[in-house]
C-alpha cells in the first residue's frame, strides 16, 4: 500500500490481521500486530478479536489467555465476542475456573451474552462438583438484565421462545431446592415449557 502512496490506517492492518486469521498465518499476524504498534496505532477490540481466535482456533488456551490480558491492560474493554470465544475454549479444556472468571467479567450491562455459553460452564462446574460456583454463577445470571438466551440447538422450539435469564436447567433439582435468593424465596429453573 504504501508504495502506491496510500498510507494504511488501523483498518487496513486490522483487514490483513484478518487475511493472516483466514489461512492460519500465525507469524504473519504477529507481524501485522507489532507493526500496528510500531507505527503508533492503538489496537481495538478487532485487532484483539483476531489474534485472541487466532489461537482459540488452534485449541491453545494459554497463548488466547496471554492475548485476553494484553488487550485488558491495553484499556480495550472485551465484548461478547471475546467471551463466546474464549469461554468455550476455557470449557474444552476444562479450565473452569477461567472460564466462570470470564463469566463473571461477562455480566457487564455493555456485553450480550447467550445462555448456552454460561449453560456450558455450570455444566463443567457441576461435572466437577463444584456445586457453590454452578449456584454463583446461576444467581448472577438470573440477575443480568442484559443476558440473552440464546437458541438451544438441540431444542428448536426454545429458538421461539421469549428472551430472558435463564441458565442451569440442567442443575441438579437439589441444588435448585436449597439455594436461596436475598429474599430467602427458592430458586426455581425454569423449563422450556414454563417461559
């Protein structure tokens, strides 16, 4: 570009960033990145977007997690698609409690989020019998305005059914009886056919 006297600007790195994804150009990217740096553009929630799914789609949890805090520290605030990136790598390899980290960092009002992606979480924390954190983070869902929820693919009436809090419909009915909101009234989990 710049032989042709263009001068690029972040957009056009982050559209190259964005080829380097495409064919799994790792190096490339990482060139692209520093050279956004270098030239003294401030990365955005795009270029961090890209290099975070460039490792999500390669399966490495550490190096996304290293790209996850760069962006954080950077003051570019993580949207809903650095969550529903990340939060099922975290689940696929059983890193819970980064993933129930995340979901919490998740709850902010600016990100939408679907229940699939936290149902996935509480699954994992119930599979590994952490009861506490499944019921923790079900009461931050139900307490989320902004929560979406999101088609259950494996049910295609739910993709008709209303928006709204909902999570850990597969939490065993023990854990819903003795979990209790701040006004002491039980907490109940909804069926699709309840809504």
């Amino acid at each position: 570009m710049e032989t042709k006297n263009i001068l690029p600007d972040l957009h056009s790195y982050n559209t190259r960033l964005r080829g380097s994804l495409k064919v799994h150009e790792v190096s490339k990217a990482i060139e692209f990145f520093e050279e956004i740096v270098k030239k003294c553009f401030k990365p955005d929630k795009f270029t961090y977007n890209t290099m975070i799914k460039l490792y999500v789609d390669e399966g490495n949890l550490e190096e996304a997690k290293m790209w996850f805090q760069k962006m954080v520290r950077s003051g570019c605030l993580p949207d809903g698609a650095t969550f529903h990136m990340l939060i099922p790598l975290a689940c696929d390899t059983e890193n819970l409690d980064f993933a129930l980290h995340l979901c919490k960092e998740a709850m902010d009002p600016q990100v939408l989020i679907y229940r699939d992606v936290m149902q996935r979480v509480v699954d994992g924390l119930v599979e590994q019998s952490k009861i506490e954190n499944a019921k923790e983070l079900v009461q931050l869902a139900k307490s989320c305005k902004r929560f979406l929820r999101g088609p259950n693919l494996s049910n295609p009436e739910s993709c008709k059914a209303p928006r709204g809090p909902r999570v850990a419909e597969s939490l065993p009915k023990e854990i819903c009886k003795h979990s209790t909101t701040n006004n002491s009234q039980p907490i109940e989990i909804a069926s699709d056919k309840q809504q």
